[in-house]
C-alpha cells in the first residue's frame, strides 16, 4: 500500500493538477485589491462629483425654503386686494386683513439670530394684534409689510428676508406689492444668484 500511494504521488496527472491549483491561487492573489493608482483615480472622481453635487443640493434646499416665503407674500398681497376693494382704502397691519388672511409665527427665543435651528418641531403661536412684521413658522423668514408713497402712488408692500444663521446670508428674499390705482399686484422672488442673496435692506429694490 506504501509503494502504491508513493506512485501515485509521483504520478505526471496529480503533479500536473497541483501545478494548475497553484497557478490559479497565484493569479487569484495577483487579482485582489485596487492599486494606488486606481485608488487616486476614485478618490478624484468622488471629489469632483461631490463639489458638483453638493452646491447643487444647497440651491435646491435654500429654493425649497423660499417658496415657503413667496406662498405667505402672495396671500398677504391678495388679502390686502381684497381688502381695498371692500374698503376702499389699503391695510396698515396685520389685523385689517385677518379676514382674508391669518398667519401664525414662530416665537422661539433666539429666532432673530438662530432661526429654523430653534423653530423647527416647535408649536406656531398667534401673531399680536396691529402686528406689521412676523418670523414665518419655520423661523427661515422674517416678513414685514408697510404702505408707501411709489411714484405719487400709495402702494401696499410686503417684504421676506431670509432669517437665521448662515441662510441670513445665502437665501434670497422675496418681495410683493399691490397698486390699486392700475390694480396691478406683483409678487417676485430674488434669484439664488450672489448678487441676490441675503437680506433686502432697501423697499426700494423690492421691485415694486
């Protein structure tokens, strides 16, 4: 049995399979992991793809956040439509035009400064009679409203800023008016462009 097993050992087939299981073990080994060029390559792909992606992602959110100012402008400048045309003169605050409009505010200390960061999860409460400004619910807003001289015109006008931390600065405002003496209304939201983003500190370049 020795001498059989000793034969069969030396035997050119099974010599020859364990130099084919050896070669294929050898090239599986040679085919595992990445090299460091191609490591690089991915890391450079990720990165490219990622300063695309992410300033993208940002545009689309601040966008979000500001139809949340533009659906408030647009209601104001219809209840102070309605209003006018009822009474025949424009609203000065908030309480003249609760009948066609309420709103409710965010009311969160360090709103003015923190913003949606202390407003979100937080329950809205009433806005304070003969009110001309509020912090939208999500704290992303700060909306006034005001009657002016445009023109020789009385206008009505409502203004929304972006609010809080760093979307103060990279939100775009939004802007509305209503002229009733061409009974023309507008309601126009500033581009995400650098030049329009942050705070609208002048009526005048709202638009109306």
């Amino acid at each position: 049995m020795g001498k059989s097993f000793f034969i069969k050992a030396l035997s050119p087939k099974i010599r020859f399979e364990k130099i084919k299981n050896l070669s294929s073990l050898r090239q599986l080994k040679d085919e595992e992991g990445f090299t460091l060029v191609e490591l690089i390559v991915v890391v450079m792909m990720i990165g490219i793809l990622s300063s695309i992606a992410i300033p993208q992602f940002m545009t689309a959110a601040d966008k979000a956040k500001q139809k949340e100012a533009t659906g408030i402008v647009a209601a104001l400048v219809k209840a102070a439509t309605a209003f006018q045309t009822e009474y025949g003169d424009l609203p000065t605050d908030l309480t003249d035009i609760e009948e066609y409009a309420r709103f409710q505010r965010c009311n969160q200390t360090g709103m003015e400064t923190e913003g949606g960061k202390v407003c979100k999860g937080s329950d809205p409460v009433e806005i304070p009679p003969d009110a001309t400004d509020f912090y939208s619910t999500s704290g992303n807003y700060f909306i006034e409203i005001q009657t002016a001289d445009v023109g020789g015109d009385t206008v009505f006008q409502v203004r929304a800023n972006p609010n809080g931390g760093a979307y103060a600065k990279n939100g775009s405002a939004v802007t509305g008016c209503y002229n009733p003496v061409d009974a023309t209304s507008k309601v126009y939201e500033l581009t995400a462009k650098a030049v329009d983003r942050g705070v609208l500190e002048d009526w005048e370049d709202a638009g109306c």
